[in-house]
C-alpha cells in the first residue's frame, strides 16, 4: 500500500467547507466504529486507513470506545500513526468522542467535566497525539447541565488538546440550537453535529437540518448505508457470510422484510438508471442536501472504499429522482 508524498490525491476528493468555519472536510470521511478494533487483522485496518488517505479522505473519526475491545481502534490508529501517518499529520482530520460508557463507577459515562476531561486525556494518549482535530460530546446527557458539558468542550480547546469541537446525536433541534449557543458565547463555536441519516431514517427532518444551516454550524452524517442495507449486499437475500447472518446485534434478520426487499429493489433500479451502484447513490443523496459537509462510511475491504469515494462523481439528481426516492422511502 503506498503512503508515500502523493500530492495528487486531493485532486481525487471534493472538500466541503465546513459551516461558517474555516475548515474544510472530505466529501467522504472514514469511520473506524468497526473493524479497526482487536478482532480484526491490523495489516487489514492499516490497508484500508492508508487507502483511504491515498484517495483524499483526510478525516478519520474515532471514539474513545470504539474497537471491539473498547479503546483498542485508537491503539491500532495510533500504530498507523506512528509506523505509516506521522509524517502527514497536518494534512489529517482526526476526531474522537466522549459520551457512552467506557470505563466503571460513576466517572466513566455521559457527560461530566470529570468524565470528558479524562477520556479526552486517555484517548490522545491511546494514539499518541498531543491534540485531536474534532472532540465531540457523543450523546446528550440528561442528568448533567449542557453549561458544565460544553464547558468542557471549551476548555479541551483552550488547554490545546482540541482545535474544534462538535457536538452527535443531539437530534433536537431546541436541545442542539442550546448547546451551539452556549459555546457561540463561550467563544469556541460549535463546529459541527454528527447525527445518523440517510435515505431510509430521516431523523434529522426535524427541524435540525434547519437549525444548523441558520446556525452555521456543519453536519456529518453516519450510517448513510444503513448498516448496510443500502447496498446490493442483501438484494436477493441473506448472504451466509454477511453480518446480518452472524447474528450481530447491529443488522438483525428482522429488519430485511419483505415490504423492504422491494423498497431496496427499487431504489438499486434507479441507481442503476444513473449509472452507479446502490451505495454510492445513497452517499450521493447525503451529499446533495445542503446541510451536509461529510459523509461518514465504515467499511470492512479496501474496495468497499474505493466503492465509496466514486459517489462524488455524480450528487446530482432530477426533481423526478427525489421525488420517487422520497415515496419509496418515507
């Protein structure tokens, strides 16, 4: 896998401003929720980082419990890091999060400045960085003032150990619009929001989409798949060695019915109609809403990725396209 100087490869990625930031994202950016973590080979995880970084995805987003085990993705990022990326380290976005549990007692969950503080320290340590591009609190927590946790986001910038911050999974847009206005008067703005969308779960709808273009806040969307379904992996059925037969947790049997099969049918004909395959049309539909600046993908293969970067190539669609793509999926 080649990572040495390679300036051609921002000639092979779309950069999105994003927000009112001076920031710029790849139009598609590498999530290492899964297989990055101890159960899977390291070359396979440094194959696809180094890949990936080969095409012009600069962002790689992390968590502090990702893996499985937990924190055992940033160890291997870390390795990749030190023995592959080192040299690189300003031309990449690297972001991690703090927010569900990581370690026990009261300490290690949610959203205290305790719990923050220490799994930002932890994590930089974990990969070996002496600051992180992107610390996002993960998920709103209803027991600790939004005042005392974006507080914290604040003082991780101002202590150098983060340039932005954002905030993920705050889909109200009130709870959302709160926080980005906390730190707005703090005077470290809200960078963006990392919330779950794509064609067959908009969430985001609500209101929030609305929010953050007022707000001039960006947005990255993860799990713009759909776990995977939104690809021709499950068109004719259950694969054996897929990961909706393994009996993950993740992608159960239940979620393929029939109503769904044929919804998926129809949305990989129109796909097909515009010369791509169904995952990139369902990247290219994220990418065409307005509010969104990247588009999180995981994948398990280096060609999955490759897959992935070509839906850049075309997020143009009809009226006629959303119109049918919207009245199959909402």
């Amino acid at each position: 896998m080649s990572h040495s100087p390679n300036p051609s490869r921002y000639q092979k990625m779309q950069y999105n401003r994003c927000g009112n930031s001076g920031l710029k994202l790849p139009a598609i950016s590498l999530g290492l929720w899964h297989n990055f973590g101890d159960v899977t080979l390291y070359d396979i995880s440094r194959d696809m980082a180094l890949l990936a970084f080969d095409l012009g995805i600069t962002q790689f987003d992390l968590d502090n419990n990702y893996g499985p085990p937990g924190g055992s993705a940033e160890l291997n990022f870390g390795r990749i890091m030190r023995e592959d990326l080192a040299p690189y380290r300003d031309e990449l976005i690297i972001s991690t999060k703090a927010g569900y549990g990581m370690w026990e007692g009261p300490y290690g969950d949610w959203g205290s400045k305790k719990y923050l503080v220490s799994s930002l320290d932890q994590s930089l340590k974990r990969m070996g960085l002496d600051y992180v591009d992107i610390f996002y609190h993960h998920r709103p927590d209803p027991d600790t003032p939004l005042e005392e946790t974006m507080g914290t986001l604040d003082l991780m910038v101002r202590q150098g150990k983060a340039l932005y911050v954002g905030i993920s999974n705050y889909y109200d847009p009130m709870e959302a619009s709160r926080a980005i206005e906390i730190l707005k008067d703090l005077g470290t703005p809200c960078l963006i929001n990392q919330v779950k969308f794509n064609m067959l779960d908009r969430s985001m709808d609500n209101g929030l989409n609305e929010t953050l273009i007022e707000s001039g806040v960006g947005c990255i969307t993860f799990s713009p798949l759909e776990k995977g379904l939104l690809t021709d992996r499950y068109l004719h059925g259950i694969p054996e060695d897929s990961r909706m037969a393994s009996g993950s947790p993740f992608l159960q049997k239940g979620e393929l019915t029939d109503e769904r099969l044929g919804k998926l049918r129809a949305l990989n004909a129109i796909a097909d109609m515009r010369g791509q395959s169904l995952a990139q049309m369902a990247l290219a539909w994220n990418l065409q809403r307005p509010e969104v600046t990247s588009v999180l993908i995981g994948a398990s293969k280096v060609d999955q990725i490759e897959d992935c970067v070509k839906a850049q190539e075309n997020t143009r669609f009809t009226k006629k396209e959303l119109e049918e793509i919207d009245g199959l999926c909402r």
